[in-house]
C-alpha cells in the first residue's frame, strides 16, 4: 500500500461514497486533511444539505486535534465553525494539506465559502478531485491561488468525477438511479431481502427524493408504503408505471400525507423532477434502461429465492463497494 | 472516520486479504507502521512463503521513509534485511508504532524472529490483533515485554482471527475453502465469468493448494487443464468427485506431470492433504458443505447466463470484501 496524495484523496471518496444518495441537491464530497507530518487529522464528508461541508466538518476535527480545544465540539452550525476557526486559528493549520474531492466552493450560500475559510486559515497546499462546473460556487481554485495556497488539481479525477456525476446531472437536467435489493443468488422475489441498516439507508434517499418510480405489479403485490419512515424523513411523489389505472386506494402508499401519486405507461412525469429514484427488479430495469444514470444494488449475502434479472444482458462497471453491518452495497453504470 | 488504533489495524488487515490463499503454509498478516507524529510510514502483508514476513517489509519500507536511505531499496531476503536493519537503524524506529494482525514471531524458522527483530530496533509500542497458538511461533509477545516493549493485545482480534482461521485450521488438520465464479445475476453456467485478473488470482491460489477438488460432470465439460500457468506455478493433484470412473484420457488435467489424480464418490481423499480448493458450482456446493471451512465468490457485475444456486437456501457472513480490476472478490463463512 503505497502512502502519497492519492491514498490520502481515495479515503476522502470512500468517506464521501458513505453518504451518495443523502446529500441532493448538494453533491457529495469528502475531505481528508493531513498534518505537517504527513499524519492523517481528519477525513470527513458531506452528509446532508444544510449540514456544513466536507471541508468544514474535517477542518473543525483537525482543529480539535491540533488544538484539544474542546470548546468547538459542540458548534455544529457551519456559520459557527467558520466564525470559530478564524477567531482561534493561530496559524495551527499553516502546514496542513488539505485533500478535497470537489473544488471548494467560491461562493456564500446556505454556508460560507470554503475557498475564502481555506485561504484565510493560511493553508498552504490543497489538493482537488473534480473541478466544480457549477457557476455559482465555481473559481474555488482561483481564488485559492490568488491567496497565495498551492493548488494541485486532477488527483484521482476520473474517481472524483464519479462520485460527483449525481450533482452535475442536477445541475444540467435530472439524476436518475435505478435501486435494487437482490441475494447472492441473483434472485429479487420472497420478501424482505435486505438488512434492517440497508433498508434505512434506502429510506434515507427516498426522504431526498423528489420522486419514486415504481411497477404497478409491485404495488399490487407488496401494497407498499414506500415512505422514509425509519429515517423520519419526507415521503417522495410517486409515479406508479401501469397500463391498467386503477389500484385499490386502500394500498398504504395512497395515503400518505402530501405526496402527489401519478399513474402512467410512460415515464415522461419524470422530466418535471430532479433526484429521482427508480425501484424495482426485472422488469422495471429493462424498462427503464433507457433513462437511468446509476445503479444501486443492495446484495444480501444468501442464497435463495427463485427469480431475478432473468433475460437481461447488462455489464456495469463498479463505482463504488461498500460493506453495510450485513449487505454489500454496490454502485455501478452500466457499460 | 475516526483515525486510531482501529483504523491502523484495519489497514493491515485489508492489506493482508489481497493475499489470502496465497501464503500457505504460512498465515496471512498484514503490518501497518506508525510514526511518532501518527504518520503512516508503511502498510504491508506477507505475500507468500520464503518472502519476508509482513512485519520485516513494513519495517524496511519505514526505514526508506524515515531515513532516505535507498541502499535497502535492493535487498529482499528476510534475513539480509534484518542485518542491514539492525546495522543501520540508529535508533530510528524508537518512536514509531507497529501494528500486527498477529502477534510476531519469535522462533527462527526459514526466516529469523520478528519479535527479536523488533525488540532490537527498540521498538517501544506493538499493538498485536490475533495471539499465536503455532507453539513453535508463539510467545512473541513475551519477549517483546521481556526486552521493555509495551504491547497492546486483542485489537480487532475478531477480525485479525478471521484473517488468521486457515493457519489455525492448517495447524489443527486442514484448511478446505470453495471457490467459485459466478455472475450479478447469480450464474454459473455459459462460459467464462471472471476477469484475467480474477483468473491469476484463482491460479495464485492453485499453486500453494495441495489437493484441488472438482466434480465430474464439469471434467466432462470444460475438459480443464486445472493448472497455475497463469502465474507460472505449480499445478495441485486433482480430485475428480463423480460415482463413473471413467474419462476421456486426453482431457488436458490428466496431461500434467508430476501431478496424481484421483477419481471418488466421496471426499475421503483430502484426509491426507493440507490446503484445499474446491472449485465448483450449485452441485458441488452441496456436496461438500459439511466440510467447508471457508467460501471466496468472484462476483462478475454482469447479468446474463441461465442457471445458478437454484434450492440453495445458504446465508453467508462477509469477512473480506475487495474490488478487482473489474469483479468482486468476497470471502465468505456460511452462517
């Protein structure tokens, strides 16, 4: 294992891959910063929109880990960490490296900006993935450069860009992912396939979703809810693909409070939403095959269950790898 | 990310799986070296037999970080980086921390003790996963708390001792792991499944195995050649499970020299053998659960093929997740 500038960035995207499909309409973003020492002082990501940034969680962890100074555990607001670095900074982050997946941000938004906050602490080399092509927050690097911080670009760009692709479809139309849960088996049938934490992870993007795609089969069958309830998050629109229109208005997802439900053959509702996500097997995937961005796929590691992607031919190159407590979570696009 | 002890050992850890299956008969072990300023200095395993253990490469690499000194860069036996080591340390390792998936050796064996080692270059803090039940091996740790070293035990001994089960299991008996290929969509009919990579990694193995088990109907098949030519290793003895005893002659596995053959309805061959792989599918699965120790599936991110696992019902606990050039590597107990 070779210990330089791209191990240092490869755990700032781990970091940040932990929470894709939560941080809508921000991207997600992960920041490793290392001390004069080459020793790791914080690696940290983007969680959700409203919470700071990646650049801020892992500068305030440094700070508390250069410093001891106990007092910022408990500021959580972004305003107040970037208040709090620039009055007690001292010039402890002088010989740090900061690594960050995505361009700092430029411009003052729902937090301020991470380019003026870096530039200011007197951080002199800072590392960037993904150039940022949204021209609100973008010139991170510029302005970086202009202070006099060594700016090294590109590192591990294709791998950054990845993890950013959710944030540029936002920007330039919609983001669409196709959500499976499936057993080593390949197969999709037979009840609850998921764990308990991988089943909170998908309520978790549902509460950021603006829409929920879903087969008329499906909601016959498993009368779904289809709701963020383990994460106490919002429920999404629905969009319930079926020819036949009628469903018995007693099936749970009917019910919840103000959501809007559309039923079609087609999935043209889909054009007046950003974050959608598709949920389904087999036959939803080679439906929608056409208009789908990224795969999630949820795989229990078991056998069992009778029927899967039978008939369906697709290679996919793997993004991204993660272990849950129990399940393997991959994302992928497909070849 | 909390970055601590854990994190380091995890380090190791996953540095020490990319060589499982490789190192027999001796464990895999990863090494992670620490500076005094908590920077990483070195992540290595051991790699196979009669190359140096994983604490003896960590050490030579921290000492080309810690000194600049390139005249190690060259020097590869075991025992010549331990004289150059001990000749030219200086004190430079006093202050760094090692971290060990299993405590370190301390008999000198086709390669001298790493706790000697360690305990001479003044090492002060060992944090070890996995205790040595090898009598021959053991008490590392004694003599490293003998000659002043602090040692901190049982650190993701959970983990470690997973890692460490096939030498424990070689020890006791015998280790017998099933491999298998199979697609996302949980095929394993229709040709070639795995990547080139994959398929060295597969022959890697092959050629420290002992015994290679494999069913009838795929000899008849596949007519095999069952060797390590992708790694220019040498090939196992082979053991044909299938109630008829006769086969074409001319199926390339029986063209191996210096390899022995055995055709048998029942497993009782591998009582005299050591490592053994069993290479198969849904039939073979089933035949030999009962004596399986572990399980290592490389995963293809493809749909496509016909037949799988089908009336399995098998719930496995991931030990090891990794990411392939392409597929996905994952070893596996069944629960």
């Amino acid at each position: 294992m070779v210990i330089d500038s791209n191990f240092f960035m490869s755990l700032a995207i781990e970091e940040a891959w932990k929470y894709q499909g939560y941080t809508y309409p921000n991207p997600a973003v992960g920041c490793t910063i290392v001390g004069k020492n080459n020793e790791i002082l914080a690696v940290n990501a983007h969680q959700k929109a409203g919470n700071p940034h990646a650049e801020v969680m892992a500068l305030k962890n440094a700070f508390l880990k250069l410093t001891g100074d106990v007092s910022l555990l408990d500021v959580n607001s972004s305003q107040e960490i970037h208040n709090y670095l620039l009055a007690n900074h001292k010039g402890c982050f002088e010989d740090i490296s900061l690594f960050t997946t995505l361009e700092p941000c430029s411009h003052i938004g729902k937090t301020p900006s991470c380019a003026s906050l870096i530039a200011n602490l007197g951080i002199k080399k800072v590392y960037v993935g993904s150039r940022d092509f949204n021209k609100e927050a973008a010139c991170g690097n510029e302005m970086l450069l202009a202070c006099g911080t060594q700016v090294q670009t590109s590192v591990l760009q294709k791998e950054c860009d990845a993890l950013l692709h959710p944030f540029y479809m936002w920007k330039k139309n919609r983001f669409i992912f196709f959500k499976w849960a499936q057993r080593l088996s390949g197969t999709t049938d037979g009840g609850v396939i998921s764990s308990e934490s991988s089943r909170k992870s998908v309520h978790a993007m549902r509460d950021v979703c603006d829409l929920l795609v879903i087969g008329g089969n499906t909601v016959r069958i498993d009368r779904p809810t289809l709701d963020a309830r383990l994460v106490e998050g919002k429920a999404p629109d629905i969009l319930i693909i079926s020819r036949e229109k009628e469903f018995d208005q007693t099936i749970p997802l009917f019910k919840v409070k103000g959501r809007q439900v559309f039923i079609e053959d087609n999935f043209s509702t889909c054009q007046e939403y950003k974050n959608i996500m598709i949920e389904g097997s087999a036959k939803m995937f080679a439906q929608s095959r056409d208009i789908v961005d990224y795969y999630v796929c949820y795989l229990a590691p078991r056998f069992g269950g009778t029927t899967g992607f039978e008939n369906i031919q697709d290679t996919f190159e793997i993004l991204n790898l993660q272990k849950d407590t129990q399940d393997i979570i991959i994302w992928m696009k497909r070849k």
